[in-house]
C-alpha cells in the first residue's frame, strides 16, 4: 500500500526519516566509538612505551607498576600526572579507564600475586647470618663447659674482688671483699674503697661479661690516673695493657668488633700504688695520691659513656668468636636483607671467611674438641670432632656418602690429623650445605622445619635441643613446633633480632649521626643524640619484652624515658645525674614511636621540621603503601626565601605541582600532623609568629576519608587499623624469615592478621607465629 506523501501517517513519515538516516547514525556512532578506546587500548597508546606492555618496566621507567593504591587514587594521579610533559594529559573519563585496567591487569596485590606468584627463593645466609652461624658452630663446643651459673639471669653489674696490696697474677694476694659493681666509675680520692684497704696500695680485680645491645665496632675506654689492663673476649690477651704507666696518659682506648645477642667475658684489673715504691717508710713519707678509674665504650652511632649496668653481667662466659672477615652488603630493595643473588665479591668474601674461622678452630682446637695433644687415639677422635662439627654446620646427620667426602677422604688424603682437620673445615664452610638456606632439592623435612626456625629467631643455626627434637620426630605438629619456637624468643639473639627489626621498620638503623643547627639547637650535642638513641631503645624493649607486649602501645603512650641530660632539654624534672626514667609528656601531646624526639629529630633538616619524612614513614612503613620516588630531583624550599611561611606552607607550596600530587596528597596530610615538634623533637606552639595547624588526613585503601586532629588522633588510628595491623605482620613476618609472605600461601597474611588480633596484638606472640608458620612449610 502506497500513499500520498502528503496524508501519509506521522508515524510512518517518522519512520522513514528514520531510515533515512541510519547510515549517518551508524557512522557517527564508528565515529564516537572510535573516539573512546578501551582502557587497554589507551595504556598501550600512551602508556605501554615508558612502563611496558604489562607494566613490567622499561628502561626509561624501570620499576614495575604495582603498589597499593585504591583503584580511585590510581585514577586520580593518573589524571593529574601522566603522561609526562609535553604529551597531553588524559582526561578524567580516560584516566579512570587506564586505572581500571591497570588495577585489574597487573598493579593490585591481587593482579601481582596472579601474575607472578611467589615462591621461596634459594638463599644464601646473608652477611649477618654468615657470622652469626659462624660463631654459633665454633660456640657450640664451648656451651658444654660453662661453669654451673655462667647463665644469664637478673643480675646485672660485674662482680668485684678488692685486694689488699698487689694482686699477684697467678690470682695470689689477701682478699678483703666482693660484691657486684653495677658499673666501674669510680674516683676514690685519696682513701680505699673499704675499711681493711690501705689508701696508699691496693687493687681491684672486675669479672663478668659486656653484652653489646648491637652488632659493630666498640671503642672500649678506660680511664685512670692508676695502673690498669683490660681484657675483652680474650682471656690470653689484654686490649689495654697499662699496668706498668709511663708518662702521664689517663685515657686509653681499644676497638672491638661485636656481634649483637651475646655474652663476651671481660676483666678489668686496677692497681693503686705507688710506682717504684717498695719500702713501706718511703711510701708513707707523703700523703696518699688520688685514684679514679672507670670502664667506658663508644658503641656504634653513640657517644662515648661509662658501660652501662644493663649490658654487664656477673657471670662466668666462654670466648665467642666473632669472624672479622669483610662481606659486600645484602640487597635490602625489598624492605629486609635478602641472600637471593651470589656474586664474584661474596664468593672471595666467604673464602677468606673460611680461612679465617679454619685458623681459629686450629689455633684452639685442644679446647674445643677436649683433645689432648698427647693422646693415643687423637686421630680417631678428632674425626668424630670434624663429623660432629660438619652435622652442626649442615643442620643435619651426615649420610654415609657424605661422611666419606667430608670426612674419611679428608682424613685419608692428609699428612696429619692436623690438616685433615683444616681440610674439613674449609671444604665444610665452602660447601653449598652450609652456605644456602633453601637447596630446593627433596622433600623438607624436620631437619629443614629446625634450620627455619633457628634462622627465622636467632639468624643462625640450631641448637643441639632443636637438633635433638628433630632427630626424634617432634618437630611434625604445630603444636610441637610452637613449643620449640616459644622456648627460643627468650634467647638474647632473639631479643637482638627483633630490636634490629624495629629500628629498620623506624629508618633510624643506618641514620648517621645527628647534627642540628648549634645556634638555633645549642643544646642538642652528640651526647644528647646519643641519649635520645638509648632511650628509643629503652621504650621499645620496654614494650615488646614486657607481658602484654601490646603493639597498639607503642603508638597510644604518652610517656619517654629521659635521663637528667634529656630531661633539661625536654621540659622534665629530673636531677641532673638522673638515669633513664619513665617520664609523662608534658602537655599529653606525645605519642609513643610517633613522636618520640629521636624519631622526630631524625625525620628532621638541620634547622626545621620535615612534614615529607614524617609522612613518607607512616605511609610506607606503617600504612604498607607503595610510594614512587619523584620523578626529579628534590630540593626543599630554604626557609630563608619564605621567611614568613611556615614549614607547613612552604612545603604545600613546593608539592602544589600536578607531578607531585598523587604522592603528596597522602604524604603531606599524614606529615603536618606531626608539626607541634620541632627539629630535635621538641614541643612548640607556633612557628614564625603564627599557630601551628596540625590538622590532616588519609584515605584507606577500603572504606572513608579519615581526618584528624593533630598526631594523638593519627596515633589512635593506626593502633586500631586493620591497613597498619596488616602492614606490620607482613613486614615482620618478611623481615624474620628473609622471605615473601606470599611464598608461603594465599592464606599466609590473612592467618597472621588473624593471630594477631586474637592474641591481644602481641608482639611477642606475633614472632612466634611467624616463625611457626614458616617453619611448617612442606
């Protein structure tokens, strides 16, 4: 049916505009589609050439794309700072596209655990693993003969013998009293230390053992007007030899290499007398001389002072030998030192280690083995001395093919007992078996179940109590090897490991020494740096080793322990010879780990504040969020050029920039929180004649914006957040076991969360579960 154009009906005239001009809809919508690409499709467009096709990383942009931002902030930092200039920003609509695929396809923990799943990597023993595992193996033949009490305990000090006169070498001469010195640093003037002591001629004898809280150099300093010797880990030779004083030196010095966690014996022997003066008239033709005299060390990134009664101990302890070997340093890039990749300078570097060890074990192998030079069977029992020593080194029983190798052919192709024994020794320390945590060959067993747990608590070896439980099958259940893991975080070398962990997790460990402007700061001087370091130590001992060991506690305290130094320099009132203390913050604006003046004043510039340290610490290491460095060099805004601004201000005006924007935008609010402290700590109320705002905020990865009121309500927030909770067990867990926790399961962190919520935020726990859980993988 046809009509007449003119009475055809509306809705066929409508119609047939219609199709009349699909053609020119068809096409325009080819057009728009075109016009709108996918989110993969603008990534390799504008992204894939500088970041790779799947993000992996180019060699203009090396670092893959992945990290921790919410889908949301991904789109907004691509919106405001890709591409680069001079190319053309992408539009809102399009940067949400590029971050919806980017997150999806390879940037998200999830994408990154899908793309590239974890596994435990072969390791070798890091630098401190190699010296830890070596002074263990050589310690283990001493551990027998320690003397009934040569234990640590609650006792601290060194146990003090005063004598009448001289005291002869051999030990000779009367004896008129002991007790326990907390520490030596005395000045006796012109009198004697006790009553049945002659003023003109009488000696002290110091014994016990010094107890590094660190692994490095010690300078030991003795001071005295007197005749004195010092012997430190080395009971046959003395550091400080001035017994016989010529001229007139009173200060004396000698460095010493210690490792953190261990006991080292030292003696200390003082005599007051008269020098050339026999006849007893001729002594007392004058009145007696003054005498002072005490035991100092200048420990690594500290000022000297005297040995503190906390790190001596009065007991009876064995030699420890402390390799002094160099090693190239560990990689560190994932956030803890990694043993993952062998290099011409380490393999050199475990050969000297080899060399050096082998001449200890020679040079005192009478002691360690209990062999007498003499004796009949000296072969035949040096052999079973070699195999029990390669066991200890291989964590394991030698098999018979491997007892030939390292063993008998040793022995046999040796001129001498002597050499067989060097023979085993460096063919022993240079072998894959001891040098490599995982050999990936075979199914783990419970002899792989104790090496993860000795390593993961003590970063070395296993003791013959984990051994023998592994020889005996009790290393298969869980509750079995809690047991074990329970028994060792007692250890001093636990202790040592985990003050280690938190000092990285806090970026002071390798801060070197602190400087601040002395006209702005004239009080703020290496002795105070060094206090400020002790005290920061103190606290978190305090927390981790105390019964609750409560996390949330490190950030929700208001007090710091100050001694009579600190407390003149920080509002408190203390004598000023006071010792550390636990002293309430004035104002109740403190925060534990937050604001302890340390932290503040090493996240600091030499004259201000730095709102951009104290905001990148928080967010990396305690929030667990990815950071990309900036895209240029960065360099504050000097304050001169900006007198009337505060920190605050200069530093929003400086990160304004679009470049700077999608990191700064959740640096900066998380860092002026923290503006009430100055650059060595200190509180302060106004900068520049304005008031200080101390106001800030963070977005989470899941859930609202949070704001905040200042540093006490950040620190209430990170010691309630899942986001932090989380952050700090995959850190700790990483940092123990030298490992990725994705390696270990999709159900690792979660469980681990888990635990830590269920044991009340324990610390203390949380180790043991680290380690339990590591230990147990098959």
């Amino acid at each position: 049916m046809s009509y007449p154009s003119s009475s055809r009906p509306r809705w066929l005239a409508a119609a047939a505009a219609l199709v009349a001009a699909l053609p020119a809809v068809l096409s325009a919508q080819a057009v728009s589609g075109a016009a709108k690409p996918s989110g993969a499709q603008l990534f390799g467009q504008r992204c894939a050439s500088c970041h790779g096709a799947k993000g992996e990383g180019t060699k203009k942009y090396q670092k893959p794309l992945a990290g921790s931002r919410t889908e949301k902030d991904l789109a907004a930092f691509i919106g405001k700072s890709m591409p680069p200039p001079p190319a053309r920003k992408l539009p809102a609509a399009e940067a949400q596209s590029v971050a919806a695929f980017m997150y999806d396809a390879f940037y998200s923990p999830v994408a990154q655990a899908r793309n590239r799943p974890a596994r435990v990597e072969l390791s070798r023993l890091t630098v401190r693993q190699y010296r830890s595992a070596a002074a263990d193996l050589v310690g283990s033949f001493r551990i027998l003969q320690l003397p009934a009490g040569g234990t640590w305990d609650e006792k601290r000090g060194l146990r003090g013998q005063y004598y009448k006169g001289r005291r002869n070498r051999g030990g000779g001469g009367e004896r008129v009293l002991d007790r326990l010195d907390p520490e030596v640093k005395f000045d006796f003037g012109a009198t004697a230390p006790a009553e049945q002591l002659d003023p003109y001629q009488f000696s002290i004898l110091w014994e016990g053992a010094v107890v590094p809280p660190e692994t490095g150099e010690y300078e030991f300093i003795v001071r005295t007007d007197q005749a004195c010797r010092l012997w430190v880990n080395d009971p046959n030779k003395a550091v400080i030899d001035a017994y016989v004083k010529s001229g007139s030196d009173k200060e004396y010095r000698a460095a010493v290499h210690l490792l953190g966690g261990r006991a080292y014996p030292l003696k200390l022997e003082f005599l007051k007398a008269q020098q050339g003066v026999n006849n007893q008239e001729r002594l007392r033709a004058k009145p007696p001389e003054n005498a002072f005299i005490s035991l100092e060390w200048k420990a690594p990134k500290r000022a000297p002072e005297v040995i503190p009664q906390r790190c001596l101990l009065p007991g009876t302890f064995p030699e420890v030998f402390v390799l002094t070997a160099p090693f190239p340093p560990d990689d560190r890039s994932m956030g803890y030192e990694r043993g993952t990749s062998v290099s011409k300078e380490w393999d050199q570097a475990t050969t000297e280690a080899a060399m050096e060890t082998t001449a200890y074990v020679v040079a005192n192998l009478r002691e360690l083995s209990g062999i007498a030079d003499a004796a009949a069977d000296r072969t035949d029992r040096l052999k079973a001395f070699c195999r029990q020593l390669v066991e200890r080194a291989f964590r394991r029983p030698l098999s018979p093919e491997l007892d030939q190798v390292f063993v008998e052919r040793q022995f046999q192709k040796a001129a001498d007992a002597d050499l067989a024994v060097k023979r085993v020794l460096l063919l022993t320390l240079k072998s894959p078996r001891f040098l490599f945590r995982e050999m990936g060959s075979g199914a783990a067993d419970q002899y792989d179940t104790a090496s993860r747990l000795s390593f993961g608590l003590w970063d070395s070896i296993p003791d013959q109590e984990l051994l023998k439980a592994a020889a005996a099958g009790e290393l298969a259940t869980r509750e079995q090897v809690l047991k074990q893991a329970e028994r060792m975080v007692s250890d001093p070398r636990t202790r040592s490991k985990v003050r280690d962990f938190f000092l990285q997790w806090l970026k002071v460990d390798g801060h070197p020494d602190l400087t601040k402007d002395p006209k702005r700061y004239p009080e703020f001087n290496e002795a105070a740096a060094s206090d400020l370091r002790t005290s920061l130590e103190l606290f978190l001992d305090e927390v981790v080793w105390s019964e609750k060991s409560d996390f949330r506690e490190l950030f929700l305290t208001d007090r710091m322990l100050l001694n009579g130094r600190l407390a003149k320099i920080y509002g408190a009132q203390l004598p000023g010879d006071a010792s550390f203390q636990a002293v309430a913050a004035e104002g109740g604006e403190r925060a534990g780990v937050l604001t302890h003046p340390y932290m503040m004043a090493s996240l600091a510039y030499v004259e201000s504040s730095s709102p951009i340290h104290r905001g990148v610490l928080i967010a990396r290491n305690m929030l667990g969020r990815v950071l990309q460095p900036p895209q240029e060099a960065f360099t504050p805004l000097p304050a001169e050029l900006h007198p009337k601004l505060t920190t605050r201000e200069r530093v929003a005006l400086q990160t304004k920039p679009a470049a700077c924007g999608g990191c700064h935008s959740m640096i900066n609010p998380l860092g002026f929180t923290l503006e009430k402290f100055d650059a060595i700590g200190r509180l302060r109320t106004n900068e520049n004649g304005k008031p200080l705002d101390t106001t800030g905020g963070y977005q989470p990865v899941n859930g609202k914006p949070v704001r905040f009121n200042g540093v006490r309500d950040l620190a209430t927030y990170l010691a309630g957040s899942e986001e932090a909770h989380g952050a700090f067990v995959e850190k700790l867990f990483q940092y123990l076991v030298k490992q990725p926790i994705r390696a270990f399961g999709p159900k690792a962190a979660p469980d681990l969360e888990h635990s830590f919520a269920a044991n009340g935020f324990s610390i203390r726990k949380q180790v043991v579960e680290s380690v339990t859980t590591a230990a147990l993988k098959r």
